[in-house]
C-alpha cells in the first residue's frame, strides 16, 4: 500500500512498458481510505490501535431496509435494470425532496448512483472541462478537488477560518467568482468541519449567485439527519427556488441510514443535466446494484425513527469528543455542529498535520487524518462515529501524546 498522501505518479508501476495516463498520475488516492488501512495493518501485526479515522456509522442497517433488500433478491430482483435507477426509488427519492427538503422534484430529476460519490463524479463529468473553474470552500471534503481535477477543471480554494466558524464569507464568494467559475461546492452540515450553514448564510450565498449566472451550485447534502440540538439543515435549493434549475442535490443513504456499503447515493437537478449524467452512467457503470435499490427504497420511503435514534446517539458523541478536545491545553476547537468529526486546530504544537498524524499513531497508536487532506494543515479530523469508551481511549492517547510534545 502507498504511504497515506502518495500520488498515483509515485506508485510502483505496473507491467514494464506501460505508463499511466496523466489524468491518473495526477491523482491522490483518498487518504483517509489509506489511514484506515493503516490502522487496520498495525492491528493485524499485533499493535494496540485505536481509530477515530473512520467516515462511516458503525451502526448496522436497521433491520428492515436489510429485510427489504433481502426480499428483493429472493423476489428475483437479480437482472440489469434502468441506468438511472429503479422507478419507484426514483419517484421515492423525489417525493422525499419535494415533502422533507421543500425542493419540488419529479422523478426524472432524479438519477441513483452508486453512492454520493458517483453522484459528484457524473455530475462534474457532465458539467465541467478545460478552463472551467470550481469554487471550493476550504476546508472541504477531499475527494472534491479530485473529482473536479478528473472532469479537466481548476479549483479556487476559498479558505474559511475557524475565528468565522469556518464559514464562507458572501464577499469572499463575489471577489472569487470569474468569467470562468462554472460550480461553487457547498456541503452543510460539513465534513470535515462539521459547520452547518444557516437559512440567512445560504440566502446571502444565493444573493451573489444571483449576480453570476454561469455559477452553478452542487449541494452536498449527505449529513443532512446528524445535527446538533439547535441547527436545522436547510437545502439550497428551497431557499433559493428562482435558482433551482442551476442547483444540484448530492444525497445518499450511507451516513443518514448507516447504508455505507450499500453504495446508494443521488443527484437531483434540472432534467437535461440528469438526462447526461444518465447517459454517461448508462455507458460506465449501469444500474446501482438492483436489490439494494429496494432496500433503498424501503429507507427512503419509511418512517425516520431509526435515522433520529442514531443522529441522537452521534449527538451524545460529538458532545463527548468537542469536550474532551476542548480540555486539552493548546488545542482550539470550534465545536462541531453537525456530521461527526472535529477539526481542531493543533497547529501550536509546532507539527505539521502530516508529522503530527504519524507520530501520533507510532507513538501512542492512534489514527487520526490529518487536516492537510482537507485544504487545512493547521488541523486534524477526529470521528466521534466510533463507540464512546472508543472515543474516551483516543482522547486519552492524543492527550499523552500532545503532552509529551
Ligand atoms: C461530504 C461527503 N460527501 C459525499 C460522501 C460520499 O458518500 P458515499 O459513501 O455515498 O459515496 C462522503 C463520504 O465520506 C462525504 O463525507
């Protein structure tokens, strides 16, 4: 396995005579797959690793979204179906938005993919080439600037900081903005920051989008059920309906429904954008796997008690670890007020996050991602998706470890 941060160009090459395209010398493979292998390398050589590196729920599927899939399979549901996805998902997933999400859509605005991360792939493929720029609030989600970079465009990075609760600035936004900036990211609740954008915040976004119609706007909305008391997720394009045909929804099961492996995810927007990203998913990967569309569309269409009773158990979590990092002398956090992960600033430790992130799982055998991998090398990101006698372990670890500094 490549060290964590290794790019493709640097991997060992294949047969001898065969170069890779420049498309995948340029690409990072996703570091925090590669620290979870890791982590989970040293265990099996014996080590004593505790992980709160993980982007998943470590919660099973409730158990009847397992039951429908499995019906589904026994019922036949085994054949190739319609690229874009299975009809009654499809009409599932836009009732969903038009009732919970107040963004009126009909089924053929809606394309299932195989995760939300094809969603933004598909999407961008579609919408992006050479010369376009994507505006990219830092710190951001770190696969976005690949995928962006895969479709041929550019990405402007817009820092956020903490002191502003990582949030972009509306002027920040319109000084950014060129002939060329075709797709602003948002992602709210936000990983790695776990920053929730406000109604207001999205509506000063929209004031200055509305300014630049070029700028299409990609809503990453995958954590949209895990909030903190007292935050609400308010979709884009429901605050903003006049722009709605320029707006598009990333959404998936993986996190709300605990469904990570499941790979259901989706992209909601205008129907020609939808048709083409149809088309190119009919002509690379086809349907999402067909029975687990069922249990999909068991999880969408049910009722969310087992969605509330998870967020409200991450909710006793996230508490645990802003606390406990909050304690720790020299760290600065802003707490965390949706998905699950921290990103504390460690940067007066004098350590890049790189060194810090290696040193510490060496020294005390703890694996955390370092903020570098998301546009921020003052920090790192812990996961409160992880049991909380788990979490209690690795802020115990990281204590010893900053002490030691
Ligand atoms: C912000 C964000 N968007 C999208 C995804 C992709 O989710 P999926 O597993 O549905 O592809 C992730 C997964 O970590 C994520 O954190």
């Amino acid at each position: 396995m490549p060290e964590p941060g290794t790019p493709v160009s640097d991997c060992p090459a294949g047969p001898s005579g065969l170069t890779l395209s420049p498309r995948a010398q340029a690409l990072q493979p996703s570091l925090t797959l590669a620290i979870a292998a890791k982590a989970k390398q040293l265990r099996a050589e014996g080590r004593d690793i505790c992980s709160l590196s993980a982007g998943e729920p470590d919660f099973d599927t409730p158990a009847f979204i397992r039951q429908a899939a499995a019906t589904a399979l026994e019922a036949g549901h085994t054949r190739y179906g319609p690229a874009a996805g299975e009809p009654a998902l499809r009409e599932a997933i836009a009732a969903k938005l038009s009732t919970e999400n107040g963004v009126p859509t009909r089924a053929e605005q809606v394309l299932v993919t195989n995760g939300g991360k094809q969603a933004l792939y598909n999407l961008f493929q579609v919408l992006l080439g050479q010369g376009d720029e994507v505006l990219l609030p830092a710190p951001y989600w770190l696969s976005y600037p690949e995928i962006a970079r895969l479709a041929g465009a550019s990405v402007t990075v817009l820092p956020t900081e903490a002191a502003q609760g990582f949030r972009l600035q509306p002027e920040q936004l319109e000084a950014a903005i060129t002939p060329a900036s075709k797709l602003l990211v948002l992602n709210s609740p936000s990983n790695p920051t776990g920053m929730v954008l406000s109604r207001q915040e999205l509506e000063a976004i929209a004031a200055v989008l509305r300014r630049h119609p070029q700028v299409a706007v990609v809503c990453d909305e995958i954590y949209e059920f895990l909030l903190a008391p007292g935050h609400s997720h308010h979709s884009f394009a429901a605050v903003a309906p006049d722009l709605a045909d320029r707006v598009f929804v990333v959404n998936g099961c993986a996190k709300g429904w605990a469904m990570t492996g499941w790979r259901i995810g989706w992209l909601a927007g205008a129907p020609a954008v939808i048709a083409a990203a149809s088309a190119l998913q009919s002509q690379t990967t086809s349907n999402v796997c067909s029975f687990a569309q069922y249990g999909a569309l068991a999880a969408v269409s049910g009722p969310r008690d087992c969605v509330q009773a998870m967020a409200a158990q991450f909710n006793e979590r996230r508490t645990l670890l802003s606390e406990g990092l909050r304690a720790i002398p020299g760290l600065q956090l802003l707490p965390p007020e949706g998905a699950f992960y921290a990103f504390p600033d460690v940067s007066s430790y004098g350590l890049d996050s790189m060194t810090l992130c290696n040193r510490l799982l060496d020294a005390v055998g703890l694996a955390v991602v370092p903020g570098v991998a998301f546009g921020d090398d003052r920090c790192i990101r812990l996961s409160c998706a992880a049991a909380p006698a788990t979490i209690s372990d690795g802020l115990e670890r990281l204590q010893r470890f900053l002490g030691s500094l």
